[in-house]
DNA sequence: ATGGATATCAGTAGAAATACGGATATATCA
DNA sequence: TGATATATCCGTATTTCTACTGATATCCAT
C-alpha cells in the first residue's frame, strides 16, 4: 500500500485529488499539507512514500521543496503538479530529482499513470512537458546557455528585492559568488541591468 | 433551479468544484468550460444563472472575461476563483461588476457562502479579500498620490533597462531631475530597489 | 495668497552594481 | 583522460544608484 502525502494550499484541490485517487486500491492518502513547510514536517514524523505537491506554495516554492525532499528523504518519489510550462522551471526541478512533472491541465488524465509509471519504478514526463523541453532544445539555438538551479534561485531572491549582501546571507555564501551569478544571468539572459533580469523573471514565468 | 456554468483549465479544478456543488440541491451544473472563449461561447447559446470561473485563462483573462460576460449578459451572475490577492486585480474585477471574489485558497470554505449571498441577491467578499483592500485603501493614504505622467515616462523607459543618464539625454532633462523622479517613485510605490518598480509597472499593467 | 504638488536642477556621500582580471574544486561527459 | 560546466571565492576599479541635504519656478485649488 503506498502511503501517499497531498500538498496544495488551495483546499478544494486537495478535495479534488482525494477523490479522484480514492478510485485506486493500490494506494492510501496518509496526510495532507497546505505548505511547503508542514509537507516537510509531516515527512519527518511519518514514512510516505510518494508525495503529490503544488510548484506554487505560499512559503517556499516547489524546486526548493523537492531539493530538501529528495535530501532527506532519498527514497521519496514526487510527483509535482503545475501550471507552468516554462522549459526553465521543468529543468529546474528535473535536475532536483523530481519523479513527474504534470501540468494542471492535463492532471485529471496523467496523475494516475504517472503513478503506475513511479510504482514501476519508472519517471513519468508527459507528452506536453517533454513537447517543451523538446522545443525548448531546438529554439535553444538562441539562448543555448540554460539557466541552471542555483542561478534561477539567485534570480528569484533578486526579484524579492534583495540586494547581494542579503542574498549571500540567505544562501549562506560569499557575496563574491553572488555577484558571480548576477554576471553569469547577465551574459545568459543577455540582458544589460537587473532590471532586463527581472522581465526575464516575468517572462519566463519566475514570478 | 440555478444553472451553473464552470469556467476553468484545470478539469481537476472543474472536478473538485462539481463534486463540491453536487452536496447543493438548489442549483445544477449546466456545463464547464476550459476558456474564457468557450465560456462565452456557451453562454450565448444557453441561459446561465452562475458563472463560477478561474480568473487565469489561457486565452483572455478573468477581468476581460467579466467585463465581456456582464455587457453581453447584465443579470447573470459571476463568482471569481483566484490565486491573487493584489488589490490592484481584485480591484479591477470588482470594478468590472464582479459579484465575488474568492482566494483559491479558501474556495472550499468559502463557495458555498458566495452562492448563498448571491442567490440572496447580494455581493460576496471573503474576509481575506476585504482584508487586502483595506490594506490597500489605508496604504493608498500614504501614496494617495498617483503617479504623475512624467513619473509614469520616466518609469517605462527605466523599464526599457535605460540608466538615469540614457533616460536624461533621452528626454533633455538633467541626469540630477531623472534621479529625483526616481527617488519620487521609490517614495511613492513604496519600493526599496528599482526592482520594486519594474514590479511595480507590471503589476499596473505599464508593461 | 498660501499651501501643495509638479518639474526642474545641484552638491556630497555612501551603498550597490558592474567590469575587469583572475582562482579552485567538483562533477559530468565525450 | 581531457574538456566542459558548475559553484564557489577574491581584488581592484569604475559606474550607477540611493540618501541626504538643499534650491527655483509653475500651476492648481482652498
């Protein structure tokens, strides 16, 4: 029986996703979270073994989620569901160790077999997610340099209005390797200020 | 009999709202809808009574779908879901003829109340929403001055990724003058960094 | 006509960001 | 193994922005 844990701070997709899985036998909901944070708690104090969770959280968002997860709790499949269908963020949170990655539309038809693919021991990428990264590669002829993960969190902590100094505390590192990263997102996004950074934000659904 | 129609993306949202409203014996579920446009669409061609709607759409947004649904049909009704608790969306909705907006967050808690208001032929603003523009009409004290339409010049080419200097040799003003904006629009939006205001100018829709 | 908002300009100081130049360690990949 | 990417760190210099203090002139409304 897979114990399974539903995050989402909206109750009523709680109530959805409940009632769509209690069709399954193979499987139990254990819990539920309506945060990042008391997602992680219950995973402390209790074992599950598959969590279904939001990108969007009111306190830390999903790439973050799935880093600490996965970091505690190796074992821990995840399946996130999203509305965004920006290459960056799938990239993002690919490369943290996420096991699926649905799009909210499309949730009603993949959940399911995207858990039949994790309980095989399989990932699950959906035909819409992998169109995205595909197309992401060929157009990628522009923009070849991806943003990787630490960068796209630099950036996000910019657009919260931190400075560098401030950012560097947060991330406990050197105010240097900030600034390094600020660099680097200039030359990638090929952008000549902060501000071209923060459109960047904006347009590629980081905010 | 209520006929309802539902307006969402995510069948899982239309899925978890039917199965909400289904405990309700005093309306019906007419149709769903995954856009704005078929919303429409399906509103010319049957009566609705309720429209319950995602303020997010692929095609136009909640504001456009409002202002759109109300002029072509004054007497239905409109109940807004919504991830946005910025005063500046809710206010425009509202402006719109919107009858409620609820936080998805609190959708569950909150639905059926809107319905029961509504049907008793009144608005519906959740305690959350009431809250946030209060918030804002008290802060609207401090900068109950709009932005003049130089500030709003000087704003848009800032977000143009021009630096005080470009800006002044753009508009022949001294570099001093642009500072002094600059500073006048930090003060008046309440913003600590230049981010805050390219947030500031997406948020107010100058982008 | 007095006060307030607007738009213009200035000096000085300090904080922050950017532009250069590097460096090291690790991991991945061909 | 060698090349590449990532993430970390440092120094120096310059530019840009912000903070604080002013100022003048116009316009508008009470």
């Amino acid at each position: 029986m897979t114990k399974v844990l539903l995050v989402d701070d909206h109750a009523i997709m709680i109530d959805g996703l409940k009632s769509m899985l209690s069709t399954r036998t193979d499987l139990r909901v254990s819990a539920t979270a309506s945060s990042a944070g008391f997602a992680l708690a219950y995973l402390a104090k209790d074992h599950i073994d598959l969590m279904i969770t939001d990108y969007s959280m009111p306190d830390i968002d999903g790439l973050e989620l799935v880093k600490r997860a996965k970091s505690q709790f190796p074992d821990l499949k995840i399946i996130m569901l999203s509305m965004h269908d920006e290459p960056a963020i799938i990239n993002a949170v690919m490369k943290a160790g996420l096991d699926a990655y649905i799009l909210k539309k499309y949730a009603l038809e993949e959940l399911s077999h995207a858990i039949d693919a994790i309980q095989a021991g399989r990932q699950y990428w959906s035909p819409e997610v992998t169109r995205v990264l595909l197309h992401e590669e060929k157009s990628s002829g522009l923009h070849a340099n991806e943003l990787t993960s630490r960068e796209i969190e630099i950036l996000k902590l910019l657009t919260q209005e931190l400075n560098s100094r401030q950012i560097a505390e947060k991330l406990f590192i050197s105010e240097r390797t900030v600034e390094t990263h600020r660099k680097n997102l200039l030359r990638k996004t090929q952008c000549a200020t902060t501000i071209g950074l923060i459109k960047y934000a904006y347009l590629h659904k980081l905010i």
